[in-house]
C-alpha cells in the first residue's frame, strides 16, 4: 500500500496538467490526506499554475474571448477547473507575469 506522501505526489503528477492547485487540493481532502501533505504536494504545482493554466485554456479554447459573454464563459471554465480567479484572469488578458513581476509584459504597448 502506498504511504500517504507517495498517494498525495502521485495524485498531482496524475491531474495537475487538467486541474488548478483549488481542484487538486479537493481531490486530496476527499481521500482523507494530511493537511500537511497536502500542503507540501502542493507547494510544487503552485509554481506552474499559471503555465498549466494556459495550457488548459489553450486545448479548449485557443482563441481570446470577444465579447463578455465568452468572456465569462472561458472564466467559468478556468474557475470550475481549480485555477485561481487572479490566475484566470491573467491567462485571458494574456498576461502571463504577474503584477509585481519586474519583467515588462510583452503585450503591454511601449511607452
């Protein structure tokens, strides 16, 4: 039988490239894992979200909302998938650094 850690690393390797930190966080909790493990399997993932997060947004989407309505219905998506709302919205205004970031955002229009 696994030990917990091994079940908490495997379970993010397994759905961390469909699910934001929120969902896998879920998933961990419904299987009983220690809150400290799943902290701690967790702390890994929090680094690629935003890049998973584009990545999930990119196979089911690819193209940028027009209009409000698509708008909100992309962000639903990304929200019901466990991403962060910060994180959601800045893969939909396609700012991938985030605000405190010192790198310039390649989309911002120069000064």
């Amino acid at each position: 039988m696994l030990s917990d850690t091994r079940a908490a690393d495997a379970l993010v390797h397994a759905k961390a490239a469909r699910f934001g930190n929120r969902r896998l966080r879920q998933v961990m909790q419904a299987r009983a894992l220690p809150t400290e493990l799943i902290d701690a399997a967790l702390r890994t993932a929090r680094e690629s979200e935003l890049t998973r997060a584009l990545e999930v947004w990119q196979r089911r989407f690819g193209t940028f909302p027009a209009d409000a309505r698509e708008h909100a219905r992309q962000m639903r998506f990304l929200l019901a998938r466990g991403f962060d709302a910060d994180v959601a919205q800045r893969v939909l205004r396609h700012r991938p650094n985030a605000p405190d970031d010192p790198q310039p955002d390649a989309t911002a229009p120069a000064d």
